[in-house]
C-alpha cells in the first residue's frame, strides 16, 4: 500500500523529486504547499512591491526546484527557502537602488482594539523601509515569521550575537520612529 504524498517528510520529498519518479510533480506540489505561504510572505514584506514580490516569489521555488534536481544537500528546507528569497530581495535592492512604495494589505488581527492593532501594524508595515536592510530582514524572520535567532544566523550568515542586535536594533528604531503614534495612543 502506497503513502499519500502529504504523509512523506520534506526529506522523502525531496528524494522523490530526485528519483525521477511519476511522483515528482507532487512532492514538489507539496513542499510548494507546505512553505510557499512564509515564503511569499518574508518577500512581500521585504520588498513591498505586488510585481516584484511575485516574480522573486517565482524565482525563488524554480531555483529551489534546480537545486534539488542538482542534487544539492538541503537540511532544512524552511532555512534553505528563505535563503535563496533573501538573495533575490538583496539583488532587487541592488538593482533598484529605489525606495519601495507601500501597497495596503488585509490584516488579520485581534478583533479586541481591532482597529487600534490593525493601524499599529500597517504604520510597522510602512515603517519597515526606514530599517537598514539586514535590521529589516532579521526583523521580519523573528516577528512576521517567528523563526529563532538561530535560523535567522544561518540564512542572513551571521552569528547568533549578530542576529539578536539586528533584531533589537529594529525594534528600537522602530519605537523611535513611531514614538508620535505610541504617545498619542497611550493618551
């Protein structure tokens, strides 16, 4: 009796799509599944620009795709994903040199002071390309994705001490930025 495809680890996965079985097309559907959502969401808050979020988005899974087939070693699938979409975001900065407009989103929020919390987050959302980059990246892994310090050292390529201070930073600058809106609020 064979398993379903959505019972397989990402590991078994990922020797499926490297067998050549019939099965590729899906454990690569699943592993799609699994971790497109966090994935398209990291960029979109990197990057902030519809356009540009989908084509890193679609760049970042077909190079994911190749390594696989390429017979790269992956340990952790999560770690690994957000990588390679950190280095298309650094690469669209590169490119670019511009600022990144903002483009509203639906927020889900607690519906207690819903509307006090949903304009906190969209002024942190719009705050976000006033942060160093590597502060803004560290900060979007730790508190949009919640991944640990340590998962964050491995994909920004740091050490663990590194990857906290970058967080840290974000935050304080990001109390300073909206101290205006915080006293208000607190009034």
């Amino acid at each position: 009796m064979k398993k379903k495809i959505n019972t397989y680890s990402d590991s078994e996965l990922i020797t499926i799509i490297r067998k050549q079985d019939r099965d590729k097309s899906s454990a690569f559907s699943e592993l799609y599944d699994r971790h497109s959502v966090n994935v398209r969401s990291f960029i979109h808050y990197m990057i902030q620009n519809y356009e540009q979020v989908e084509d890193i988005f679609q760049e970042t899974f077909i190079t994911f795709f190749k390594n696989i087939c390429e017979g790269r070693e992956i340990k952790n699938i999560k770690a690994y994903l957000f990588s390679i979409a950190r280095n298309y975001c650094l690469k669209y900065y590169r490119d670019k040199k511009t600022t990144v407009p903002f483009e509203p989103q639906q927020f889900f929020v607690d519906e207690r002071n819903k509307y006090e919390n949903n304009e906190l987050f969209s002024l942190i959302v719009k705050s976000l390309p006033l942060l160093e980059q590597k502060q803004r990246e560290a900060f979007i892994m730790r508190e949009f994705q919640g991944l640990p310090y340590e998962e964050i050292a491995k994909i920004c390529e740091t050490s663990l001490s590194n990857a906290k201070s970058r967080v840290f930073r974000a935050h304080k600058k990001l109390l300073k930025i909206l101290q205006p809106y915080l006293k208000d609020l607190a009034d």
